[in-house]
C-alpha cells in the first residue's frame, strides 16, 4: 500500500485480526450480511491495548519513523466510539481490471485495482469511498473535515481485512484509521487520497496529529 507499507502491513492487519475474531461477532449470517455491533465496553478495552501496543512499537520499534524516540510521548487518538463502525454497502465494479494511479507524497505514482464504492450513512448523511486493492491488501484512502486540522492533512487510511468483507457488504471501523508514516517522517513516501475520497463530514475517530 506505501512504500512503508511492507513495514505496517503485519502491525494493522494482526491489529484488525485480533480485533474481530477475539472480541467481535461478526460472522456472515447465511444471507451473507455482516454485524457491526460490538460489546462497548470490549471493545474500548481492546482498542487501547491496540494503541499502546503500537505506541510501543513506535518508541522501541526498529522501522519505527520517528526521529526523536527519546521524547516520543504517545501517538494521539479520539476516544475510541463504535457509532463510527459502520456496515458498508459495496457497490463492485462491473470491470475487474479498473486500475487507479494514485499521486505519493513525493511525487512518484502507485497503481492500484479498484475493488469497489463502500456506500454508507456517517453522522446522519451518505457517504461514499472507493476501496482499492494492492496485492491482498484492501484499503480506504481517505480525507474528511478533520484533515489539516485535527488530523493529518495528508489524509488517513483503514485496512479491512477479508473478516470485513462479503460480496456485498463491508464494516468500516473508522476508530482503526491512522496516519501514514510520512506523517511523523518527510522522508517516506505516502499515497494520498483521490479526490472522490473527500468527506464533507468530520470523522472525530481513529488517530490524530496534534
């Protein structure tokens, strides 16, 4: 997904693993339709181990991107709140072979497959995001009314795992986004969202940057 995706991948997609198969049930029912709806209290718990763990990472860490560990104090992050756990409907791409050239931060171009629109309702309005794929990684690059001020301008990203997906359905948990690593450090090179992946909403969940 980034050029430092290779050193995140693992991290997130063992943090989602556990979130989903210890505390969540989540399961397709035989129609195929997935439950968002989480023990509160669970979930609170598991998501600040989560956060602690890669705050750990991010101070001891050897591909972690800070520069400065020694005053690392903890990454910022809104309280974790499951109204922004939302079941998505997935609208697929007739065309499998869709491809979408994504800008980096350095300049440079990635390209991604498109897998689908996740179409969903967030603080009482629609609203829709693209969801692409790099290699069998499933990602949302993503800005919102946060961006630029309480969160990373550059915008934020989830990873869904296949535990998140159906045919037709997705859960988007929006308290596991996070910034990418040019975000603490220039030197790495980060996709940014495309324009169609502009919340006019403000997404007050996952991680911060002031």
């Amino acid at each position: 997904m980034l050029k430092n995706k290779y050193l995140l991948a693992g991290v997130f997609l063992l943090i989602l693993a556990v979130l989903y198969f210890s505390f969540f049930d989540n399961s397709p029912s035989s129609s195929g339709n997935l439950d968002a709806t989480v023990n509160a209290e669970q979930y609170n718990q598991q998501l600040s181990e989560e956060r602690k763990k890669k705050d750990d990472s991010f101070k001891t860490g050897a591909d972690s991107p800070l520069t400065d560990k020694a005053n690392f104090k903890g990454l910022s992050y809104f309280p974790a709140d499951p109204s922004y756990r939302v079941i998505a409907r997935l609208e697929p791409f007739a065309d499998k072979t869709q491809k979408l050239v994504v800008r980096m931060s350095d300049g440079s171009e990635e390209v991604y497959d498109k897998f689908a629109h996740a179409v969903f309702n967030l603080n009482g309005e629609t609203c829709r995001l693209l969801i692409v794929k790099l290699a069998d990684t499933y990602s949302i690059l993503f800005r919102d009314a946060t961006s630029g001020k309480e969160t990373y301008g550059g915008g934020r990203y989830i990873e869904l795992s296949q535990a998140q997906l159906t045919a037709n359905q997705a859960i988007l948990d929006f308290n596991t986004a996070y910034n990418p690593y040019c975000a603490y450090n220039p030197t790495y090179a980060c996709p940014l969202p495309p324009a169609e992946n502009k919340l006019t909403v403000a997404v007050n969940a996952g991680e911060r940057y002031h």
